[in-house]
C-alpha cells in the first residue's frame, strides 16, 4: 500500500514538473492493485481525484468524450460510399493504445444488405454519425468504472461495412454497396501513428461481437502494419468479447434468405466472396483456401501469432440466434436444452487450448463495453481482474504469448456447471433480480427431469444451481 501511494505521489510530482516545463509528459502505466484489494473502490476514488487534480489550469484537461474523426482518406467508405472514421479520446503521457471494433452482424447478398440498409442503416453509413461518444465499460474514463484501462488512448471505430471487418472492395456502377472493413482498420491505425501511435507500449486490438471475429482477423496484419512502418517497440494484443462463434449445425434447418435465419457456415460462404474478404494468410493456407474457416475462433486462433484474450459467454444468444433457437418468452423444448447443453460443452472444447480466457456459464452476448463488466465472475474472479493477469504476464515478453501469470492472478477462467445463468453473477439474472432457478424455470427448466438425466438427486442440482457450481 505505502508503495503504490508513493508511486501516485511521484507521478502526480512529475506531471506538475512537466507541465511547468512544457515538456513531453512520462509514460503513465496501469498501478498494480494487489496491496489494495480490500478497499479498490475507495482507492480508484482518491486514484480519479489525483489525475483531475493535475489537469485544472491545463489545457491537457481530462477529457470524457470521445471525439469523431473522419479518415483523410475519403477512398475507403462505409457501405454506402459515405466516409469511414473513428472516435478517439486522447490520453496524453500513456503509451497505452486501446483501438476498439464495434460489432453488429453482417449481410452477405444484395437482398440481406438492401434490407440491412433500410432497417439497420447507422451501420452502413456514416452519414448520421453523432460528433462525440461516451465510452462505458472498458472504453470507460471512470476508474471505478474500468479500473485497469481508463487512461488509455481510447479509439472506438464504428462498424459501417457489414462485412466482419473483412472487405476489401469499393462501390461501383457494378457493386451497390462498399465492402471496406479491412482497409478501414489499416487507415486507422496509419492515422493513429501520426497521433502518438509510434511511441506506444502497448497497443490493445479489441472488439465484441462481428467486431471480436474481426480482432481474430486482423490483429496479426496490425502487427505486421506497424513493422512495415517501422514502428518495432509495441507490443499487439487482441482481445475478443463474444465473436468466438461456431459452425456447427443448426438444430432446424433455415432458408438463408435472412441473415438471422442462415447458419455461419452458409451465411460466411456466401459473404466472403461478396465482399472479397481477406483473411490471415496462415490461416488460409492452413485451410488450403477455404477462407470461410478462418471466421471461426477455434480454426484461425492456432495461427494467430500474437497475444490472445478470448472473453465469450458459454449460452451466447447470438449463437443460439443463428442455430434457430429463438428466446422469446416460451418454454423451449427439451431437445432444445439438451442442444444448449451441447453448445456449451463444445465451446469448453474448442477454448481448451486458449491461453488466456474468461467464460461464465451465462445466457448473454457481448460484455466489454457494459459498465456492469466489473461485475461478473468466475470462479471468484472479475473480468478486467483477469484481463489485469493477463496484462502481468506480457508485461516483459514482448509480442509473445503469454508467460506463467503471478500466483494468485489466474489465465483460464471457464465456469464448470452445465446451465444456463448457473453462474450467480450473470447479467440479466442480476437485473430482473431472479435467482438462476426461478430464471430457468421461466424457460421451461424441467428440474425433476434434467436431475434424472444426470443421475443425481433433484435437491442436489438446486444446490448446484443457487451454488454456481
């Protein structure tokens, strides 16, 4: 405790001596909390009247909001030829980069994109974008919101290509709409360096749902932007938040007339050669050019080179979307609870070799940028505690994987009971304020019978339930 409030009163020295002497600012860098673990949220209080105190007669003040930018490049567009751009908050003196890619599915033929423009059109163009964003979660300036990455440089890009982040074609007289999304990241990042980009740390790649697909497509082509730059000293992480999708089958057949009705496999068939993706080249030849496969976490992260954090929900409602089941309020089937059950068996096995993960047995989808973020748990850990781990062990290994973390600062944390929102710190339970059995229940949760199943005694799974084990 003594040495981390040392450390706040060197930094807090420090930055009033630079600012005096109008001269570049030192590298800030996240405080290690393990001293303070008791009381974090007083400590982040004193943390966040600290950083204010030194920016009052400053023009450096804190500054909440991210700010839109439009990229100078105006070749590389959104959907509907409108131009791409970010958002970006600037921490002046952190070498820390947090690049954000917003998700948001996708559409694959002129039929889904036409429909997808008129119901959806905020993610296909940037036409009716907003000035400025707040960000939440771990896009958050708050500390006691986002303890470990509040003062970072914080860039959120929007998603306008409809394509995972993967397109590389521009509209014509012959093609409707742009598909644009891997060169939108290329320009940013190209922008980025001339912004404080070149000397930073760390630079974070991360993103939730079609924008976490989109991290695992691109983060080592990011890496590979910065050495063809000459920019050898940051370190490329990535970090995923619900895009580890499968492809497996659906448990009905759909048409694919519709994006949601289309299973992954068809839907990412069809759409890689509509917007002429491009995909890691390790992972392509892995897969002798089928590049489809390179959309699904499990078949592209055994080539991806760069450190990798996998956040995903084991009952994620998107997957169960485009595996046609459809949580609407009726009891579901007991074919279909034996398939959820299966889906997350499967997840568990395909994360088996990740280095460094966070999966809670919850029904939900996305969770990064919430502000309750802080608030889920496995295994009595938090997400940014595990991210903060994580963060520990690359500390000094460059871009390689990650090394044995501290003791006591876990890297795979996957819940082990078997239903849905059986882990207590789930989302939605919390908020309507049920407990995990009244929540399955409501959805047709047969306790008798699944007990049967799994040879134990009915007042055992309620244990087990209300237990989170």
């Amino acid at each position: 405790m003594r040495q981390v409030l040392l450390l706040l009163l060197v930094v807090s020295v420090e930055g009033r001596r630079v600012r005096d002497q109008h001269t570049h600012t030192p590298e800030s860098f996240p405080l290690d909390f393990t001293a303070v673990e008791g009381n974090v949220e007083g400590f982040m209080a004193q943390v966040k009247s600290l950083a204010q105190s030194l920016y009052p007669c400053s023009s450096q003040r804190l500054e909440h909001q991210m700010k839109l930018q439009i990229l100078k490049n105006s070749s590389v567009t959104c959907n509907d030829g409108t131009p791409a751009g970010y958002y970006i908050k600037e921490s002046r003196g952190s070498r820390r980069w947090l690049v954000f890619l917003e998700g948001g599915w996708y559409c694959f033929s002129k039929h889904t994109c036409d429909s997808r423009y008129e119901s959806m059109r905020r993610l296909m163009s940037s036409s009716n974008w907003p000035p400025t964003r707040t960000g939440t979660g771990i896009l958050s300036p708050q500390p006691e919101e986002n303890p470990h990455w509040w003062n970072a440089n914080t860039v959120f890009v929007p998603y306008c290509s409809s394509d995972v982040w993967s397109g590389s074609t521009p509209k014509t007289d012959q093609n409707d709409y742009a598909f644009m999304g891997s060169l939108i990241i290329q320009e940013v990042i190209k922008e980025l360096l001339t912004k404080g980009l070149d000397g930073a740390k760390v630079l974070l790649l991360a993103g939730s749902s079609a924008g976490g697909t989109g991290v695992l497509l691109n983060l080592d082509r990011v890496y590979a932007r910065l050495q063809a730059e000459g920019v050898f000293s940051v370190q490329v992480r990535g970090l995923v938040d619900s895009g580890w999708f499968l492809d497996h089958q659906q448990i009905s057949g759909g048409d694919c007339r519709h994006t949601l009705s289309c299973a992954p496999t068809d839907a990412i068939r069809r759409g890689v050669r509509y917007w002429h993706s491009v995909v890691p080249e390790r992972c392509s030849r892995a897969h002798d050019g089928q590049d489809w496969n390179c959309f699904f976490g499990y078949k592209v992260q055994p080539t991806i080179q760069s450190p990798l954090f996998v956040v995903q929900w084991l009952f994620d409602e998107a997957q169960l979307t485009v595996d046609n089941i459809h949580l609407t309020g009726q009891k579901l089937q007991e074919s279909q609870w034996r398939y959820i059950q299966n889906l997350a068996t499967t997840l568990r096995n395909t994360l088996a070799n990740v280095t460094a993960m966070f999966a809670p047995a919850c029904l939900s989808h996305e969770i990064i940028t919430r502000s309750y973020w802080t608030d889920v748990h496995v295994k009595g850990t938090s997400l940014p505690r595990a991210l903060q781990c994580w963060d520990r062990s690359l500390r000094h290994h460059g871009n390689s994987s990650a090394q044995a973390p501290p003791r006591g600062c876990p890297l795979q944390l996957i819940d082990s009971c078997p239903w849905p929102h059986c882990n207590p710190s789930c989302p939605s339970v919390r908020e309507q304020q049920m407990s995990a059995v009244q929540f399955l229940t409501q959805l047709g949760f047969d306790i008798q019978r699944m007990a049967q199943q799994q040879g134990i005694e009915p007042n055992t799974l309620l244990g087990m339930l209300n237990n989170g084990t």
